[in-house]
C-alpha cells in the first residue's frame, strides 16, 4: 500500500445510567446508595441495626416508588449479601451483636425509583416523605430468612407487633458501618510515586505501579510466548485487542490462553504477588474487523475461570466516566504501560510512556493512510519522534489520570500503527491508533454484568 501502507502492533453495565453523583438517601443510616465503580452500576445497601431478634424469622420489606409506568417484567432484587443458602451469617450476626446487610438492585431498564419504606419485622425504619412527584407504579420487595433451627417454627411471632425482640428505637439510631460492595479501589496507582513522569519518551516503572497491567500468553504449536497487554476491568475481566486473539484467520482457543496478574519481571517465575490465571472465554466484539484493516472495534474481552484477589499488586482500572466526545480531551496525554519489543526480544521489566491526543483533523491531515485506519470510535496520539508504542504493546491501556481524584480511567487501546517499508516495522514517525474505549462502554458493560449477576 505504498508510502501509506499500515501495520498492527501485533504482540501476539448494564446500562449506563449516567449520574453526576448518587441519589440522595432518605434514611442514610439505614439505607444507603452505591456505585460499581467497574461496571456503573446503581444499587442500594439496607442495613438491618442489632440487637437483630432472636428464635424467629426476620422479615424485611422494601417499598419502591416510581415516577413513570413500569410496564417490563420488573427484575429489582433484595438479596442477603455474602447469603446465597447457607444463613450461617445470620445466625453469626444474631450471636455477635452485628448488623446485617442486603443488596437492593435495580433493574437497568427502568428508571431509577426511590426507596419510599423500609419495614423490618414488622416496624418501619425508613420512610421518605420528601417525595412530591406522582407515583405510577409501587413494588414491594419481601425478604424472609430463617436463622437454623427455625424453620419448623414458621408462627406468628415473627411478625407479631408485640415482639419484645424488636430493635428499639434508640439502637436504630446507633450507628452502622456500610460495607463497600463496589471496587473503591479502581485506577489507585499506590506506586505511581515513585517514579517520575517525562512527558515523552520511554520511563522505568515499578512494582505495582501499574497493577492493572496483565501480562498475556499463547502457547500455540508448543511455543510458549508473551503475546499481549491486558487491562484488569473487574476481578474477572480483563480487557485487550481483538487482533491479540488471532492466530493469522484463525481465533486462539481458551485453552492456548494464560494470563498473569500482578506481575513484574516478564520472565521470573513464582514472582511474589503475581497470579496465573486461566481463561474460561473469549468474547471479541462483534463489529471487529477480521481482516485487521481498522482499528474502530478492535477490542476483546477475556473472562478468568476464577476472580482474581485484589491486592497491592493486582487492582482494576476505572473505566472511562466522562464525556465521550473526543474534542474535550484533544491536547490531554495519557499514559501507555507495556514490556515493549527490541529487536527480538522483550523488555524484562514493564516501561512507561507519556503520549499526548490530537485531534481526528490532524491525524488525517497527517497521512493519508489514516483514513483507512480510524474511524469516528478511534483517536490518535502519539509525539512522532520514534518513542510511541509499537511491538510488544498492542492491547495496552491508553489511561488518563483524573486531577481531583487520582485515579486513572482507560480511554483507549493500543491498536495500530502505520507500516515503516524500510525498517519494516512501526513507523514511529507517525501517530499511534487507538481504539476509544469511551464509544465502547455499553458493550463493554454488557460483558461485565453477564458474569456478575
């Protein structure tokens, strides 16, 4: 394809709903809002305060107000946390003196409703009376568990008004720790640090400096290599490039697939903190371009057989949270992390590189082959001295660090590069194509949320 010729940097939730901030809670000690951080989500917290009554059923109810007609099949949940049939943790919290708690989910189709009540054994401890739009639709949500040993005592004294075991009023109004049910920990980088950031160029990192960095390995016709970048999105997920997976036309088997989280040294075994992990699938979009002629969906998700433990070393990365119009962060840099390619080796050890967005007008002003190659789902960056990412770092994060809060949000994906006929490789004397992870997010949290519910 002449001067213009391209070549790929072949190393080998739910619905958004889109607030600002979380609703307001009518009863913050009692109830509360929280958000996946990973996927979006918007559910809510009921804590239950001790004393909790003893040798009877607990029964909770929670009443839900909506502003327009659910017409759907309705798909909130109120579920024990940590309960699936096992009530040893109810039974542990009646013995303790400890609160319990319960996950309130909202069904993505609809639009969020608010808590009206909230009713524990028979006696309400939550009512919102700020509410003065038109209700149309009310759903009550039951909950009833039974400590062991109870369940042939199904009598009238667990819903009897007269319960001597009822929390009085003064110990609902002690206090409760909510516990955090999303990943607070998203785009933290502890180490980051440590390290002192060049804006350009190629940067040593450090150990946990990057712990959603994922270290991808094929093991095709017995040879066993480092093939790819990957980015932790959740404790299952792990996001890439699409052209990673491929092995010429073909797609590579789970099988032929190890991930290791948490690690450093590319090439030391057993390292302290890293975790291999195996893949149960492979889920690559469904709009990507088999014959790698463009980068505007060249994105995968790989799922883990099991959750990986967060750690210091192994954290997930935010995703992307703001606007997704590209203009607003035309001029930004972002940092790319990857165990590059010399000649035809690997770097032992992950480097860094600081790169900076230009706008879509000036990558295709550029060169003329970018337009076979972007599209209105991608961006360029890049500085076009011959540092930017090249072998070695396809599926890396293209992640951009927040200034009020610290936390890095993946905004693109390493995909491809035009093709230097020369030196046959990269030619880094151009941009970089990335794929906007930003105009991905739906599918990306459709992926997410399949595995999690």
């Amino acid at each position: 394809m002449n001067n213009a010729a391209f070549g790929i940097l072949f190393l080998v939730n739910f619905i958004n709903i889109g607030y600002s901030q979380l609703p307001q809670s009518p009863c913050p000690q009692y109830f509360q809002y929280q958000e996946n951080e990973i996927t979006g989500e918007i559910f809510g917290i009921v804590a239950i305060p001790p004393p909790l009554p003893k040798d009877t059923a607990l029964m909770l109810r929670v009443t839900l107000h909506y502003p327009t007609l659910v017409l759907s099949k309705y798909k909130a949940t109120l579920e024990l946390i940590r309960s699936r049939m096992d009530y040893a943790p109810v039974q542990q919290a009646i013995d303790q003196g400890k609160p319990l708690f319960f996950t309130l989910r909202f069904s993505p189709r609809d639009p969020l409703p608010i808590v009206k009540q909230i009713v524990f054994n028979n006696q309400l401890i939550c009512s919102d009376v700020r509410a003065t739009w038109p209700v149309f639709t009310s759903v009550d949500l039951e909950k009833t568990l039974y400590p062991p040993g109870l369940l042939s005592l199904l009598t009238n004294q667990s819903t009897s008004t007269n319960n001597p075991n009822r929390p009085s009023q003064e110990q609902l109004s002690q206090p409760i720790l909510f516990p955090s049910i999303s990943s607070g920990k998203c785009g933290i980088s502890e180490n980051a640090n440590l390290s002192i950031d060049i804006r350009f160029g190629w940067n040593k990192t450090y150990p946990g400096e990057w712990p959603w960095l994922v270290a991808i390995f094929s093991n095709l016709k017995g040879k066993f290599e480092h093939r790819c970048i990957g980015n932790l999105i959740s404790n299952k997920h792990i996001i890439t490039a699409a052209h990673c997976l491929k092995d010429g036309d073909k797609d590579i088997q789970v099988n032929a697939l190890s991930v290791y989280l948490g690690k450093y040294n590319l090439w030391l075994a057993n390292e302290i903190g890293s975790v291999k992990a195996n893949i149960s699938a492979i889920r690559i979009h469904p709009e990507f371009n088999n014959n790698f002629t463009n980068a505007d969906s060249d994105l995968a998700i790989l799922v883990l057989k099991n959750p990986v433990k967060y750690s210091d070393l192994i954290l997930p990365i935010c995703l992307w949270k703001d606007s997704t119009n590209l203009k607003k962060i035309v001029g930004e840099t972002g940092t790319i992390v990857g165990w590059r390619k010399y000649g035809k080796h690997y770097t032992g050890e992950p480097h860094k590189t600081i790169e900076q967005i230009v706008s879509q007008e000036n990558c295709l002003r550029s060169n003329p082959g970018f337009a076979e190659i972007t599209s209105n789902r991608t961006f360029c960056a890049g500085s076009r001295d011959g540092s930017g990412p090249c072998y070695g770092d396809s599926g890396s994060g293209f992640v951009i660090q927040d200034p009020k809060t610290e936390r890095y949000h993946l905004r693109g994906i390493v995909s491809l590069t035009l093709f230097d006929d020369k030196v046959r490789t990269c030619d880094l004397k151009q941009y970089v194509v990335y794929v906007d992870v930003a105009k991905h997010l739906a599918w990306i949290k459709k992926q997410i949320s399949n595995d999690l519910h």
